[in-house]
C-alpha cells in the first residue's frame, strides 16, 4: 500500500497516515486483496513516529504523556528517577517539553505511575499495523515491475538500494556491475528488520563508507581518502568514530532538548504576552472613553449653566415686559375711565357738570407727554468667539499613545515624564523626601512620599484633569513606606519607636499605630502577615515582626549593622542597604546570604526596587545616580545620573505602567522609557 505524503504539522500527518493505513488494511482484508506495503514508507513510519527518542529504538511498550509525546516505559522510567523535583511534586516529566503529567496513583510507588500509562491510539496502531512481530510486509510486489504495471511477488530486499525485487529482477540487479556487491535480504524470512543498512558513499556509491576525516568532519571511503583528503592529517576508522559521534549527538540532542524546552516557555510567556497586551488595549480604551466622558460632562456643564443663564435673563425680561403690560392696561382702563365721564359732561346739557369736569380734569388736558416714554425691553444674545472655541477643540487633547519599554530593556533610555513638587504651604522646612512609592486606588495612581524635615506622609494624585495632594501629621518624622496593597502602607516612625499603618483613599487616613521595642528605619513588606525591619545601631540583623510589632526571628544582614533600606525581590529574598558600609547585601528569608554589591567611587547606596523580571535598581544618593543590577547583584547600567537632572536621589519605585519615580531633592521626578539607545 502507498501513503500519499499528507502536509501540515507531524500530529495530523501522524493522524492521516494511521487513519488510511488502517482503513486500507481493513479494506484489503475483506476484500482478501493482497497487501501491498511500500518499504519506504514503512521504514519511515518506524523512524518517524514508532522510535523512542531516549534510546532511539523502536518503542518497547510505549506509553504516552498527556503532552501526547511517546516513549518507552523502561527509559521514562529511568529518566523520572533523576528527577527529584518531578518525583516530590508527584508528577512524570516529559523528556522533550518537560511539561508534567499528574499520576492518577500518586501515593503508589514510581514503577506504578509509568505503568499505568498508555499508548495514544495513533501510537497503538502504527504498533499494530507497522511495529515490530508484525506481518504488514510479508507480502511484497517488486518495485521495478510495479512501474512496468505488474504485481509480480517480490521475494527479496537490497538494503543498499532499499528496494524489493522479484527473482527475475534480483537477478538483472546482480548482473549489474555497481549493484552486485550489494547486501540482499531474503523477505520470507523477515531478515529486512533484522539487516543493517549498507552506509555506502555518495560519490562513489558502490564504496561502503570505511573512514571519517577528522579535518573536513565528514565520513568517506577508501577512494574519497586517496583522491580529495589525502592532504588531511587525521583520518580515523568508522568503528573508532562511531562511539564518539554518538556521543556528540547525545549530547546535542540533550542541549537541543534544553533550547526546546526554553523556546516552548518563551513562546508560553509571548501567548500569555499576548493576552496580556489585548487586556491592556482594552483597559487604555477604557481609560480614552473615561476620559471623553470626562470631557463631555466638563461641555455638558458649561452648556447647562449657559443654558441656565439663557432662561434666567430671558426670564428677567419676560417678568418686566409683563409688568409694564400690566401697569399700560392699568393706565389704559383709567384713560377709558376719564374718557367716558368727560364725554358724558360734554354731550349733557347741564353746564355745571361740564365745568365741574373741565376744572377736575384741567392737569390732564394740559399733559401733553408721549404715552410710551418707557425705554424698549433689552434682547437677550450669545456671544462667543468662535475661532477661540474651534481652536480649543483642535488643541483638546484626551491623551497619547505612546510604547513604554521597561527599564530591563537594555535598548530603552529614561526620558522625564513629569515632575511633581513637593513642598507645600503648610511646611516650616524644605522637605526631605526619604520615600516613595504608588498605588492604584479606584483607577486613579496615587504617589504617597514621606516627607523627614515637615514630619507628613503626603499623597499626590490627579482626578478629572485636576491635581490634588493629601498629608498625615504624624508624632514624629517618616522614613520608608511598606506597600501592604494597592490601598494601604506601612511606615517606619523611628524616632517614636513606631509603625503606622495608612488607609489610602487617596488622601491619607490613619489605621492603627504599632509600638515596636527598637528604633526601626527600614521597613519592607514580607508577607501580608509579617513585616522586615531594620533597626539602628550594630545588630547586623533584620527582624521579621508581626502586625502587632512582635519580634518572630531575625536575619543576620553580615556587614550591613544598621540598614537604611529593605527591599523584598520577588524570590522573597531580602536586598539591604546601609550607607556607613556603602554596600547593598542580598539575603534569603532565613538568613543566608547571596551577595553583596559596592558601588564605585563616591557611593551611598539607599532606596531599592525591583522590575518584574528580576532586575535591581539602586539608587546611590552620593553619585546622584540609579544603577541597575542583575537578579545575582551584576552591574548592569546606570540607569539614571545627574544628567538626567537628579540630586540627591534617595527613594525610588516602579509602577505598574513601568513609570520609574525617583526623589531628588524636594521633587520627585518620574521617567519613562523609550527605544533608544545612549551610552551613559
């Protein structure tokens, strides 16, 4: 039987291949037809998709993974065992993708868990049409009468040629001069599993391959020797190479393995990556349509208050216009009056009640005013400037798009975004910003700083194109902020002996005031249970505190005596620093230590953060720089120097846009960074 080559990915070629070579063989078989199976694609099939690729044999009782990879039992067993971490999370790694497959059994032992698996149906029947016992290639038909329309039984195989052959034809392939050394199976006696492939030489193909240039790196025969390497200095034996070639590729395959499975989890993080885009795409859009709402309620407002005015004033005049109509109708009914009673006197033939009239009514004979000398009633009007307006629409601006890289992005440079003021009317100093750090509170970004000298905690935010700020007088002066959540902090009162807990809303609230028995300074977040905090003095530790400021254990910090700053990295290791020994020292939770980094020449290293891929920024107060340091504490860059306008840079953090917030002097200036290079 031939099997057309079926495209697209090995899963569906594997499943077109199985799905016709059964249904053919089913066919065949109720037809009573003889099979005929192509040695070339069954050869393929074998190599394919029936060999394991630990012993790169053909699969001994396979078991499948549910990565749907295919090994044999015996080697995933073997390689199980020397996974430690696979065999307590009670899980079978996969060889090729190191993807885990959870046992169904997992208090039974190792050997339970690999037996119990599986072969996938694909696999079980290609072994049952292709594997080894099988009698799928029993029946031939030779290839050179194929081609010539005839079915004639083949009853050999050359496994040089890799081709069947009927007697009559055998024996034209003997007569031929190249051809008669070939190696020739019989089929009846299923020697073609058996026989090794002849490796012949492809210049010279009668010549098996007997040498391999160590030079040129590549295998040859005896006449390839003589004529193009016999310049070449080492040459060796194929049986001597063999070992040493095999154990190359084994070891190729093994690093091959390693990049696979290191490319499978890049490719992992880019789809997850992607996910990740196409939510905040939609969040900005969000924020844009928030924005024009924004905007629109600010139009909708002025437009009602002009509309108010429109019918206030319009109002004002339609209450005077009625008014005046009705003191005219007023008039108007005593002019009709005064009209009737004089016409009376004059057509009455009494002339007593004419004169009697005439000397009543003798001022307003004499009053020769216009009847309508109130001034006209004022026109309500709009005016606008309309070339002032169509320019404020055009210069409108709802926000921009821009890429942001993050700092670990060594192709990114810090350009400053904005910078934030800090001092405020109320301060009797300048301030001394020791800290910052931003949180996210209803959607809106709140920067919360401690301020030394003026003894506040102050949050800085901007809402409906406004900007606020907020300040906690606390008993004594702040130093570094814990983040416990997007709404509340922690913060380190030492001249007090305390720890205050703030509710951010944005503005600052109070929660609870925690009385420590030490001076603590630094102050991290380690848990949402348990806080780090270094104290002042010469007790190179950190002490791990509850929330009600009990000491549970401490951590011995080496040459850091009294930490200025604590910084939590996401393995949960502890960075410290203190500016008398000028070092930052990295810790695990328990103590030990991992390393320790000193900045060159006039140093102070303070405030620590730490990017989401593992990245350390210091900020090194004496050299008004941020230097930016590997997960290990290797130097990477300086990230930020005086260049960039800091001066005495003490705190800093990232926010979750990867905006970097730095104090320098009474400000805060906050950088972004884009794709271009500069060499700092």
């Amino acid at each position: 039987m031939y099997i057309p080559a079926v495209s697209g990915s090995r899963e569906t070629k594997l499943c077109h291949v199985t799905r016709a070579s059964n249904q053919e063989v089913r066919r065949l078989q109720r037809e009573d037809a003889p099979i005929v199976i192509s040695m070339a694609t069954a050869k393929k099939l074998t190599e394919n998709h029936l060999t394991c690729v630990i012993c790169t044999e053909v699969f001994t009782d396979p078991a499948t993974l549910h990565c749907h990879h295919t090994f044999c039992k015996s080697c995933l067993l073997k390689y199980t065992c020397t996974q430690p971490e696979a065999v307590q999370a009670k899980s079978i790694p996969c060889p090729s993708c190191r993807q885990q497959t959870k046992v169904t059994n997992p208090d039974s032992p190792v050997e339970e868990w690999v037996s119990q698996l599986k072969p996938s149906h694909v696999i079980q029947g290609l072994m049952d049409d292709f594997g080894p016992g099988t009698k799928a290639v029993e029946e031939h038909v030779c290839s050179v009468c194929t081609k010539q329309g005839k079915t004639t039984p083949a009853t050999s195989w050359c496994s040089v040629c890799d081709v069947v052959y009927c007697e009559g034809c055998l024996q034209l392939h003997n007569m031929m001069p190249g051809l008669c050394d070939h190696e020739v199976a019989h089929l009846s006696d299923h020697t073609k599993t058996k026989v090794k492939r002849r490796f012949m030489c492809q210049v010279h193909r009668d010549k098996p391959i007997e040498l391999f240039c160590k030079d040129c790196k590549q295998a040859i025969c005896t006449i390839c020797c003589s004529i193009k390497h016999r310049t070449c200095k080492d040459v060796d034996t194929i049986e001597s190479m063999t070992p040493l070639v095999k154990e190359q590729l084994t070891s190729k395959i093994e690093k091959l393995g390693i990049k696979i499975a290191a490319m499978n989890n890049i490719i992992t993080q880019r789809k997850s990556t992607i996910q990740d885009v196409k939510i905040n795409s939609q969040t900005l859009k969000d924020q844009v349509m928030k924005t024009r709402d924004t905007v629109m309620r600010a139009i909708l407002r002025k437009e009602k208050k002009l509309l108010g005015d429109i019918d206030k004033a319009t109002d004002k005049q339609l209450h005077d216009l009625q008014a005046d109509i009705k003191s005219q109708e007023i008039e108007l009914q005593m002019y009709q009056q005064q009209y009737e009673f004089t016409a009376n006197a004059v057509t009455s033939d009494c002339e007593m009640d004419m004169y009697a009239v005439y000397e009543s009514m003798g001022e307003t004979f004499t009053d020769n005013r216009d009847t309508d000398n109130r001034p006209a009633a004022g026109r309500v009007v709009l005016t606008h400037d309309l070339d002032k307006l169509s320019k404020a629409v055009d210069e409108l601006q709802l926000g921009e798009v821009q890429v942001v890289h993050g700092v670990s992005d060594l192709g990114s440079s810090p350009v400053l975004h904005h910078t934030i003021d800090c001092k405020d009317d109320g301060d009797r100093e300048d301030p001394d910003l020791c800290d910052v750090t931003v949180l996210t509170v209803d959607g809106a970004k709140v920067m919360a700083i401690t301020d030394y000298n003026n003894k506040r905690l102050k949050t800085y935010y901007t809402s409906n194109f406004k900007s606020f700020h907020n300040q906690l007088l606390l008993s004594n002066c702040p130093y570094q902020i814990a983040k416990l959540s997007e709404s509340q902090i922690a913060v380190s009162v030492p001249d007090s002996q305390e720890i205050v807990t703030v509710n951010v809303t944005p503005g600052p609230v109070l929660l609870s005031t925690i009385k420590t028995s030490k001076e603590y300074w630094a102050l991290a977040c380690l848990s949402s249970s348990q806080l780090a905090a270094g104290t002042g003095g010469q007790s190179h530790s950190v002490d791990i505190l509850d929330m009600t400021g009990r000491i549970l254990r401490s951590i011995n910090t080496g040459v850091i005596g009294s930490p200025d700053y604590i910084h939590i990295i996401r393995n949960n290791n502890l960075i410290v620093s203190e500016e008398a020994v000028k070092s930052l020292v990295c810790v695990t939770s328990e103590g030990d230590a991992v390393f320790t980094y000193t900045p060159t020449g006039d140093r102070a290293p303070c405030g620590i953060t730490s990017t989401s891929t593992g990245d350390i920024l210091l900020v090194d107060t004496y050299s008004h720089k941020v230097i930016q340091l590997t997960e290990s504490g290797q130097f990477v860059r300086y990230v930020l120097t005086q260049q960039d306008g800091l001066k005495d840079p003490r705190g800093v953090c990232l926010d979750a846009d990867g905006l970097l917030y730095v104090t320098s002097d009474r400000y805060v200036k906050v950088f972004k960074f884009c794709a271009a290079y500069r060499n700092l």
